[in-house]
C-alpha cells in the first residue's frame, strides 16, 4: 500500500446494492416527427412555464446522420435542463420516404447533475416511441406521462442531488483512524467524495453511462491519458462521430467525471482555478455554434476565471467537453483545442486495431508517451485481476450499430486480459504512442553503463506506483444486473438477487481520481518548498515588495515529474506540469532539463 500524503485521504470503494426507487421529475416532454417537405418539427409537446422548446430541441434531439441507423439515445443540454431523446425509424409509405422517423425527449433539471439523472427514462422513451411510430399514434400515452413525472411544487429532491452529482453510487470513504479537515472550502463536492452524504439503497441504474468506462478504455487505449490531461486543464474537446451517438455521448459524461477535482486536494489549490469538473454539452451541432462562440469570446477575455461551480453548468470559458456528427463544426479551428475523431463503426471488424485521431486545430497530432502506455498496460493489469467474468451490462450491438441493449454475454478487452499474460490482447499501439527519444536512449544508455540496475529499479519504481493507485478497490466480479421490463410508471422490475455495483467502472473513477490528487499534491508541495525558500531569502530582500508574475519561473524537477507519473522526456507532458501549475496555482514553472557530462562534455 503506497504511503497517504499530505491532503490524500486513503481510501476504499464503497457501492451499494441498490436502485432509485423514483425517476427523476421532468420539466418537458415531446414528440417529434420527420415531415418529408419540413424536415424534423415538434408534433406535440408539454412544458414548464417559461421553458422554450421551439426551434432548439428538435434539432438537438435529432443529430446529423441519425437517417442511416434504427434506433439511437441523445443526450444534449438545453439551456439549464438536461434533454435526453430516443430515436426510432420504422418503415413507412413512399409519401413519406419509405421511413418513419420520429424522437420521444425529455428534458430534466440539470441540478439532478450532469444529465440530470435522466438516463433513468431512457426505456420508457424508448418504449413511447415504438409505440407512438405509427400512422396514427395514441398521444394519450405522451399525455398520462407527463401528468406522471412532470416536475410540481414540493416534489423531487434536486439540492441533495446536485450535492451527489453522478454518478450517485460512487463513494470513496476514509478509512477509520483518519479524518482529513478541509477548512474554508466551499467548492461543490466532486463525485468521488461526499461519504457522509450518501444515503443507503442506490447504485449504477440499468442505462447510466458510467457503465461504459470499460468500452472507454478499450477504444482510446493510451491515448485516453493526454484526453485526460486536456480535460484537466479544462480544454475544450470536440469529439467529431458518426451516428449513433449513444456510445460517444457516454464517453462525454465518463471523461468529464473522470477528471473532477477530488475534494481532497480542492483546499489545496488557488480560488482562481478552473472549474472543479469539466463541462459537458454531449451532442452538439451546427445551431450550437453561437453558443460555443460566446464560450470563446469568455475565455479570450482578460481576467476570466471561474467561480463556484453552478449547478446549471454556465461557466462560460471554462473548456467544455462535447460530441458531434456535423463535420462542419470540425473546420472551426477556434472553437475547440482538442479534435478526436472516431473511426467509422464497421472499423471494429477490421483486422488491426483503429485508433480514434486526436490533434491539436494547428493540425498536429496528439499521441500518447512511453510512460502512458506503461501505465495503460499497468490499469489493464490491474482491472483484470479478477476472475474473467462479465462485470456489468455490456451493450449489445443492434443491427445499426447503436449501443442500445445491456448484455452479460459480452467481452471487452479489459475482461479479455488475464494475469497469466496481462499484454496478450493488447493491440498494436505504435500508431499513438510516441517513439523513444534519441536523448532519452543515450541518457538511459548512459545511466545502464555508469550503474548497472538503475535503469531496473525505476522502472520498479514506475510500476508501483501505477498499482498503488488501484491499491484497496474491490474488484471481486459480481453477476449483471438484467431488466426484465419496466412501466410507464417507472416501477422497475430488475432481479434484486443480483449485484449492479459496477467494481470496475468505479474502480477506474476512483484510479483517475487518485492520479489526480497525486499530480496536484506533488504540485502543492512543490510551490510550498519554493514559498519556504523565498522565506529564507526574504530579510535579504531589503523590504523590496513581492511580485508573483516577476518571480522566476518555479522548477519541477525530474523526479518530481516521475512522482505525478509524467514522462520526463516528452515535451507535451512537460508542457502540461508548466500548464498545471499556472492554472491551479497561479504560478509560472519551468521543468527541469536533461544533460548528461562526460569529461565537461555535453552528450545529452
């Protein structure tokens, strides 16, 4: 077990068993229908006053490409609610094209959380709108629905809720022995905390995205580690897709979750800092455009910082994370900072592996380093220590190959990789990983000449770090969770003898969080070394007055590059420490060089 630092709390994975006995309230409800001469309209619709559905969700509901696939779930935002909408295309008359489109949304109160939670109506939407394709539908149903879930005065529990965030099962709880005091911070709790505010009798719901982290890891393999690092420096991500977007809108919820600032390194870092999580806007398009230039215009203004976070996500210029199936939006340059683009889906039954393509809008790409994909292998070690079992409701592949169903048949690759032979199933990565620096081989080749086993001994070094960070997380296999059907109600009728805790997916929250707080601790005591020493000098200073943006830059040295787990030879991850360090402390730093002597002469 690796030693508690300063500001880390130990911790262990506590999930229960449980589902939410009620749906979220809705704020609206609606029904859209493709018309082959006016395109996508709202055929029928029921909202709160003071909620505009108009020329907004119909589009939002129904992204770009969503003609070639059956059926798919979209999750977007819509001003300060979360919208969630199934989608079905059925066969029809030649009048209307030989197909019948049409889309069952809701919209939920983002103070639920990320999506609000709403998720949770994805089968009774999906369900609604099997029913209502037809020629003639029976709106009674969309009408019974609303008057069932509709949001009223002195219903739901929406502050508790936004304390939680999601995913509301994930608890990181200190152990006994040990109470960390975290004082004058008043920051909103990240979704790895908040022990003490969980109540009994809730876990991972049959449609929660957070089931897809497996999958996560699977598609992006190495390169998910610089997609991290840019959402914890709070870039703004565009993930450019091809419909169906229920997959790519999961990953949206996982990556902003998976970089949260953990609450406990949050007392540590400067009130200026970014926002505490990254913001999610899911599946976005072309009207979403105005919105992301007034995020640009925010973040290009001088002294923008952000505040407390805000429940209703509007911290503008504060990065975002998004997905989209407009491959206009890909050609605005100076909208994003980070492009990932998915390979098609019929690429998964190719013979090697394809990577998804993530660059900068200058153009150049984006790969993963040597130490991501020693670290990439560590995780997939770890996670596979179980039993090879199924751990949660895999999706299952419909004929259009939209993530629709959860399956215990299914394999990822995590589960695929055994102790025996942790690498077995490892695709090639040289396409996304960066090759090894000709001043990392002489300096390495150097040190094995000067010190016979070094080399060996950090590299045990390197890799017990990476366990340490999965160190105390159950990862005991549990059997799915399956749905044997649902109500309009919302009455569930899962099997309750079977375990939904999801250890893996919440085991790779909890190892990303850890990741997190040891780069940000690593930080801290890096400033306060350099604060103690300025203290030192400071009678010398003869009452000159202190200027932090004319201090010289502080130095990151390259063991404390290996202590936040960062490759010391890469230059984007160099770049990152220096970035870290100005976002979340406010101060400017310098990483350390490399230089190797021999006789006064410079090698390396």
């Amino acid at each position: 077990m690796a030693a508690v630092r300063r500001g880390q709390e130990p911790m262990r994975l506590d999930v229960s068993d449980a589902q939410f006995s009620d749906l979220p309230f809705i704020s609206a409800l609606f029904l859209i229908r493709f018309d082959a001469k006016t395109g996508y309209a709202i055929s029928w619709k029921r909202a709160l006053p003071g909620i505009d559905l108009d020329g907004g969700v119909e589009y939002k509901s129904l992204p770009s490409g969503l003609h070639t696939v059956k059926e798919d779930l979209i999750y977007f935002v819509h001003g300060k609610h979360a919208g969630l909408s199934a989608f079905i295309s059925t066969e029809a008359s030649e009048e209307s094209r030989n197909a019948r489109m049409i889309a069952v949304g809701v919209l939920v109160p983002l103070s639920y959380g990320r999506l609000g939670r709403s998720w949770m109506h994805a089968e009774n939407l999906k369900q609604l709108a099997e029913k209502l394709a037809v020629e003639t539908p029976d709106l009674t149903l969309l009408e019974e629905y609303w008057d069932t879930h509709k949001l009223q005065e002195g219903k739901g529990s929406a502050q508790f809720d936004s304390i939680l965030d999601s995913p509301s099962s994930l608890v990181f709880k200190p152990l006994p022995g040990r109470l960390i005091h975290h004082e004058g911070h008043s920051r909103t709790r990240s979704a790895s905390d908040g022990a003490a505010l969980i109540p009994p009798g809730q876990s991972l719901s049959l449609y929660h995205p957070a089931w897809s982290l497996t999958t996560l890891l699977d598609t992006f393999g190495p390169l998910i580690f610089p997609i991290y690092r840019s959402a914890l420096l709070r870039k703004r991500i565009l993930i450019s897709c091809h419909a169906p977007v229920q997959e790519t809108c999961d990953f949206v919820y996982d990556l902003s979750v998976l970089s949260n600032i953990p609450l406990a390194v949050s007392n540590l870092i400067s009130t200026r800092s970014p926002s505490q999580r990254l913001r999610p806007l899911f599946s976005i398009g072309v009207h979403d455009i105005p919105l992301l230039e007034e995020d640009l215009l925010a973040s290009t203004q001088h002294g923008a910082v952000a505040g407390d976070d805000s429940d209703e996500e509007e911290d503008l210029g504060q990065g975002w994370i998004a997905c989209t199936t407009d491959g206009i939006l890909s050609t605005k340059a100076k909208l994003y900072d980070v492009l990932v683009s998915m390979p098609l889906a019929h690429s998964r039954d190719a013979v090697e592996k394809v990577w998804p393509d993530v660059k900068f809008p200058s153009g150049n790409g984006v790969k993963a380093t040597q130490r991501d994909l020693l670290r990439y292998r560590s995780l997939m070690w770890g996670l596979s220590r179980a039993k090879v079992e199924p751990q949660s409701p895999t999706p299952e592949r419909n004929d259009s190959g939209g993530r629709l169903r959860r399956s215990d048949t299914s394999t990822t690759l995590v589960e695929s990789l055994v102790p025996e032979s942790p690498l077995s199933s490892l695709p090639d990565t040289d396409a996304i990983v960066e090759p090894v620096s000709w001043t990392a081989l002489a300096y390495t080749g150097f040190i094995w000449w000067a010190s016979a086993g070094e080399r060996s001994i950090a590299l045990d070094d390197e890799t017990d770090l990476d366990n340490s960070l999965l160190d105390g997380l159950s990862l005991e296999p549990q059997a799915p969770r399956t749905s044997k059907g649902r109500t309009f109600s919302g009455a569930s009728a899962f099997s309750h003898s079977a375990d939904s805790s999801a250890k893996k997916e919440l085991a790779i929250i909890a190892y990303f969080h850890r990741l997190t707080t040891l780069i940000l601790n690593t930080l801290s005591d890096i400033v306060d070394a350099a604060d103690s020493d300025d203290d030192d000098i400071a009678p010398l200073r003869l009452g000159a007055s202190r200027d932090e943006s004319e201090a010289p830059p502080i130095i990151i040295s390259r063991a404390d590059m290996k202590r936040m787990g960062l490759d010391e030879w890469s230059a984007d991850d160099r770049s990152f420490a220096e970035d870290m360090m100005k976002a979340y402390f406010g101060r400017s730093a310098k990483v350390e060089s490399h230089s190797v002597d021999i006789c006064g002469v410079k090698i390396c």
